[in-house]
C-alpha cells in the first residue's frame, strides 16, 4: 500500500463531471445556493418549468437565468470533453507528527496550530493532531495530491470575455472535481483505508466519508509557500503544474493538499497567530520571519 511512489490518473472531462459541486460554480456567478439545486432537476422541460414555480415570482427571472447558465456549461463541458482531460497525480507517504511538524517520507512539514483561545476551551488544533505520533515508533500513512485541469482550456475564447469566464469557472470545478474523484479512489483503493465506503455523490459532496482533505490556501493549511513542499514530493510538473516565484500553481484551475485518515480529523480554521509561533514556523521552514511574514499576512 504504502510505498510512496507517485501515481498519475487522468480523467477525460465526462467522467469527472458528474463530480462537480455546482454550488460554488454559481457562487462564482453571484447565485445563492439555492439556485445550483437546477443541478439536481431532470432535463425534461416540464421538470424544469416545475422547478421554475417552486421560486417565489420576484426570483423566477433569476432561477430562469441560473437554468440557462447551467445549460450552457454542460453544452461548453460537452464540447470540452472532446479535446481536454483532467489531470490528477497522488502519493501515499510514510508519515508521522513530530509536534506541529509532519514528517513525509524523511521530509520536514511543518504546519500551523491555532492560537486564539476558544471560548468553548477547547483545544488548539494543528494538522498534525490527527497523525500518529513520532513517539509511537509506528509509521502511519498520510496521503498528498495535486489535480490540475489542461492549461489550454483556461487560454480559450479570449475574444469573448463570457465563454471566457464560463470555461474558467468551469476549469476550476472540474479540478476539484478530480480531486473529489481522486479522493474517492485513494479512500477504497489505493490506501484502502473505506474499502467498503457507499457514498452517493451528494453524499461525497457533504463529506460524509471518512477523514479530510485539507487543500492548500484553505484555512487550515492557510500559507501558500506550502506548494513547494508539495511539489519536492510530488513532482506535480508531471501533470503540467509549475510554481511561480511566489508558489502560486499555474495553471489557474489547480488544487493540491494533503489526505488525512483518521476518523476524528476535522477542518478548522488556523486564524490569527501570534509573533512566537510566526518566528518558531519560520525557524522549521528554514526561512526568514520576512519572507514568512509575506505568506502569512491574513494570519497576523
């Protein structure tokens, strides 16, 4: 299972949408949540029209664009799936917590813990609580990914800034998709930790499956610089992800992270941090406080 060799997947366009949480694609275009529920209507125009009643009469012009834009992307998804992939590469690596440090594969992680006391008083979380410990002298397993939707498909239709925004936005679903998908596969197979894991793709959706998927940039593995570990281990060059300078992934429609397991790991929230733990984290990257300072802002 765990012999930390990098394994790519590629999906073509069809077979990762249907993983596609269109929530966030209509937030992207400024609808509340309720209207991404068109995604869940049968094509049939009755059923749509149905639905269309269901919204009170000031909001039904709203509900009829949402349905047009939702026809529309599956129309460019349709036309994308002839010519792009999605792309995802994922690694199983021999790990264990050494404080707020993961250590993979020989490799010094180290993360954030929460700093701010809860008014409920409970405990200061860091990734790394739900890794078994160095101290334990016994090897657990942590999961890292990286998933990336072709380059090209964000570069077309530059001359019509609305196919322009719909494929991007559509890009961008289609990564986390993969990574939904990718997630699914590391659970019952690969790691096989969920080997007999059930879940609807609603269900996959809400999380209900086992352990988490912290990406990079979300709040509980909030510092960006994060990528450049990732990279060293996982060589995402090979699914067409670069590194900018400043970490930045390229392409856009990009998302990368760890896999944890255990069934009492949960996201949180990092949040602000103080001046002691900004200059111990810079200590165990081996960076300086003003380089640390720059990733962090949002933190401090």
């Amino acid at each position: 299972m765990n012999n930390s060799v990098d394994k790519v997947l590629t999906y073509t366009i069809h077979e990762v949408a249907p993983y596609i949480n269109w929530i966030y694609f209509f937030h992207a275009w400024g609808f509340q949540p309720r209207y991404a529920a068109i995604a869940d209507i049968h094509g049939c125009d009755s059923c749509r029209a149905y639905w269309l009643t269901t919204f009170p009469e000031e909001e039904r012009a709203k509900a009829a664009e949402a349905m047009q834009l939702f026809k529309e992307a599956n129309r460019m998804l349709n036309q994308l799936d002839e010519n792009y992939h999605v792309h995802t590469i994922f690694r199983l690596c021999e790990a264990n917590a050494d404080g707020d440090n993961l250590i993979l594969d020989g490799k010094l992680f180290p993360l954030l813990r929460q700093q701010i006391p809860h008014p409920d008083g409970s405990p200061f979380l860091c990734l790394s609580d739900f890794v078994r410990p160095l101290s334990s002298g016994i090897p657990d397993t942590v999961g890292i990914f990286a998933a990336s939707c072709d380059g090209e498909v964000e570069l077309l239709y530059e001359k019509d800034p609305y196919k322009r925004m719909l494929v991007q936005t559509l890009a961008d679903r289609l990564a986390e998709a993969a990574t939904e998908k990718v997630h699914e596969y590391v659970r019952k197979v690969a790691w096989g930790y969920a080997k007999d894991e059930n879940l609807s793709i609603p269900d996959l959706l809400k999380e209900k499956f086992q352990g988490i998927r912290p990406a990079v940039g979300y709040p509980s593995l909030p510092d960006q610089s994060v990528n450049f570990l990732l990279n060293d281990l996982l060589h995402m060059e090979q699914i067409g992800i670069t590194l900018t300078e400043n970490g930045a992934m390229r392409p856009h429609a990009t998302v990368c992270g760890l896999i944890l397991a255990h069934p009492a790991a949960r996201y949180f929230a990092v949040g602000k941090i103080g001046n002691d733990q900004l200059e111990d984290y810079a200590r165990r990257k081996k960076m300086s406080v003003e380089e640390i300072r720059k990733f962090l802002a949002a933190n401090l």
